[in-house]
C-alpha cells in the first residue's frame, strides 16, 4: 500500500498545474525603464494531462476526446497543459521621451493551468 | 517539440513540420533569437524599441502615489490630499504624465505676472491610444500669499501667449483658507474634455494654455506692483512665491521642480485589456478616507478598493491596530476578504 500511494503522489507531482516562476526586471536589464515593480510572480503552468482528468485540471471537452484518442492512438499527442486564467499587472515606466506612464498590461499573471 | 514525424502523419499535410521537431533537447537562445523575443514583448506591450531614459530623470510624485493606490500600499502614498481619480480611471488602462514645455526667452520677456502661458507636447500618445479625459495639475503653495481677499483664476485654451482666438476652459474662485491645505501645497486639478484632447492628438499635438489671476470683488484696477505682488512666482529673484507653482525658482534644483510643476495627466486605453479599475463592483460615491504614511490623510473618492479598505481599516483601528500592522498584515486586503479567505 505505501508504494501504491507513493507512486499515486509522484503522479499526483507530475499533473498539470501551476509553477511558481518570479520575473526580476533587473535580470534583463529592464530596471532602467521600468520603475516599478523590480519584479513580478508570473507563474508558468506545466504537467501532464494524463487520464483521468481531474476536474481542478479544467480540462475542455477536446481535450477529454483528444485524451481519449491518445489512448487508442499513441501517435496523437496528449492535450497541452496551458494557462486557462490570466491576470493583469499594472506598470510604471520611462518610455523614449523620458515621460512617466502608468499601464495596465493584460494576460500577464498566470492564475490557473488546465488542460 | 514532441511532435515527431508519425504526428506529421495524421496532419494530413496542412502545414510543413517545424524545424523545433529535429531539436529534441533544448538549447540557450542565441543572442540574435533573444533580441527577437524581447522586441515581440516589446511590440505587444505597444513599445516599439525598449526605452532608455536619462539617468536621474525624476519621476511625478502624482504618479508614484498612484501607482501605490492602485496597489493597495497606502501607506506609501506621500502626498497627504492624494485622491484617486477613479472617474478618469474607470475605462482607462494607460495614465501618461507630461511636464509642460520650458521656454527662457518667454519668461524673461513677460512682464505681466498676471498672465503665464504654458504648453504641453503630447505628440508622444500613440495614434492607437484613444484619451479618455486629462487633467492638468497645478501646485498651490502654501508659501504663496494670497494677498487679501479671494483670488480668481481663469483658464484659457490658447495656442501662444497673444493667441486672439482664447478659448475660456474654466475658472475658479481661489479662496485664502491657509487650513485648506497642507504645507507642501495643495494641486489644483483641472479636468479636461476628451474631444479636446482628441482634437490636439489629431492636429499639433501641442496643447497649450493660459493662466490668469485676478483679485476678486475689486472694481478699481490696481497698479501694476500690486497685481504682480499678488501673482505668480516672480522667478528672477525666486523670494516671491506666489500663488502657482508655474515657473522655475532660480537656483531650484530638477528633483525639487520635478515635484512642484504643472503637470498635464492623460487617461487613455489602447483597445487592449482591462482598464485600471475593474467594472461590476460597488461604488460608494462618496469620499473615502484612509490613513496613509505619517498618519495623513489619503482620500478615495469614489473608490471601490478603497471603499472597501477604508472600512476594514475603520474596523481595524477600533481594535487598536497601528496602519502598519494592517498594511502589513492584510496586504491590502480587506479586514472581511480576509476572514473569508482564512475560513
């Protein structure tokens, strides 16, 4: 039993979800532009979308069928495991003339990976 | 890359395979692909090249206090009469600042320190970027004397200082109240239309206008020392502070000017994304206050974030919470979100 749940926890790990990944502006040069943040937490999404597809995986109906034919077919590809809620940031920056903007940038937080 | 040739297959010829399907394992981007990747970002964050400003450039304390408001660090906001404007931000997703245009030769030659013309260049707003509203910002210094009695400014559209054809924006009763008001000054914000704005975007892209000051309730013209006494700044000898903050003090540092001259804001959306503030959420309509750095006031005038975060903060102060443990605490999140969120 402790090697079934061991085993069910590393598939568990390797499921489609969300990442932790921090953007450092400063890592890229970005700071002499970008006033504020220095950074962010943008997050990425990876994992598998292996059956079964739970449902925190929000999964789409294609990507059960394209399960489904992956099963029979091994040459089709499991369904990727994207981001399926994105968020906003809003920025402080320099732009060419020197004049400060304040800009709302959409799709730029991940908040939820599925499949 | 995981799509090798047996996927090919099944594609039924639609589209040639990708180069990535003969790279099974990853490599460094060389420096040619990330120069490409970073002005893709570039392009769709409506930056055509990355920006490199001048070192040092200063940046508009309206700007920065936003831009804590707007995340919710009010205990960073700086200037005590603060106030979000969630009117012009309600449907605009970009805020740009723009310091007017400085002139030595004009401001030798005027004479009348009852007249000051100012001019903005907004040519910079992208064509794609639709201006919502603007406002232009003046600083009321609490240095200036008034002199006695109320004080009348009237504001004009005008090309150049003797444009015949001035328009008449706005005017506006400018009282002696000294309490009014905190030391470091007090800004005037005058709003400005969209089709205004959209009108100059369209032409010259220069937006100029036309200041002046007269004494209210006095018949009797005064002598010209007794208007220019009562007027603005006198900046040849930078000791005559008076009313606006529109000219340069002599000997006046950037940083210290950066922070008391006229500033024109632009509340505009490029057609992409969510605006500053999200719709569907209740507005209080009325003036919010909250404490901010220092133990001043910060107002959130038809705000919902700050609605909603000036009572959690009513609640929390009566707890005997001090505004940093709650900033700190709740992250700006709100006393009842919170209590949600733990349960």
């Amino acid at each position: 039993n402790g090697g079934h749940s061991a085993k069910l926890r590393r598939l568990s790990r390797g499921r489609c979800r969300r990442h932790p990944l921090h953007v450092d502006f400063r890592d890229v040069g970005w700071q002499k532009w970008i006033i504020a943040p220095s950074g962010y937490d943008a997050f990425f999404c990876l994992g598998e979308c292996r059956y079964p597809l739970a449902d925190h995986m929000n999964a789409s109906s294609h990507a059960v069928v394209q399960t489904m034919v992956n099963s029979v077919n091994g040459a089709v590809p499991r369904p990727c495991c994207v981001p399926t809620s994105l968020s906003p940031i809003a920025l402080l920056y320099m732009d060419s003339q020197d004049r400060v903007v304040l800009k709302n940038y959409q799709d730029m937080v991940v908040e939820g990976c599925g499949c | 890359g995981r799509q090798g040739e047996d996927t090919s297959e099944i594609d039924h010829g639609r589209g040639p395979p990708t180069s990535s399907s003969s790279t099974p394992t990853p490599s460094p981007p060389d420096s040619n692909l990330s120069q490409t990747i970073q002005t893709l970002l570039l392009s769709r964050l409506g930056l055509q090249s990355q920006p490199n400003p001048q070192s040092g450039v200063p940046v508009p304390q309206y700007l920065l206090d936003l831009y804590r408001f707007h995340q919710k660090q009010y205990h960073l906001v700086e200037d005590p009469s603060f106030s979000f404007p969630s009117q012009h931000i309600q449907q605009a997703n970009t805020v740009r600042s723009f310091h007017h245009s400085e002139s030595r030769e004009d401001s030798h030659t005027e004479k009348d320190h009852t007249r000051v013309h100012i001019s903005f260049d907004i040519s910079s707003i992208p064509q794609e970027e639709r201006v919502l509203s603007a406002e232009l910002r003046l600083l009321r210094s609490d240095r200036a004397s008034l002199g006695p009695g109320p004080h009348r400014l009237n504001l004009y559209l005008s090309k150049h200082r003797e444009d015949p054809e001035q328009a008449l924006l706005e005017t506006r009763l400018l009282t002696n109240n000294l309490h009014s008001y905190k030391p470091s000054g007090f800004w005037e914000a005058f709003t400005l239309s969209a089709e205004l704005l959209q009108k100059i975007q369209e032409s010259s892209g220069s937006l100029g206008f036309l200041l002046e000051i007269k004494p209210e309730n006095i018949t009797n013209p005064l002598p010209y020392q007794m208007l220019a006494s009562a007027s603005y700044e006198d900046k040849t000898d930078g000791q005559n502070e008076r009313h606006l903050r529109v000219c340069r003090s002599v000997g006046q540092d950037d940083h210290s000017w950066a922070r008391e001259r006229p500033l024109l804001v632009t509340y505009s959306h490029d057609g992409r994304g969510e605006p500053l503030i999200k719709h569907g959420r209740k507005t209080s309509g009325k003036s919010q206050r909250i404490r901010g750095k220092k133990g001043s006031k910060v107002r959130a005038r038809n705000s919902s974030k700050g609605h909603d975060t000036a009572k959690a903060w009513g609640r929390a102060k009566k707890k005997g919470y001090s505004v940093q443990d709650w900033a700190t605490n709740t992250g700006g999140v709100s006393w009842s979100e919170r209590g949600r969120v733990k349960r």
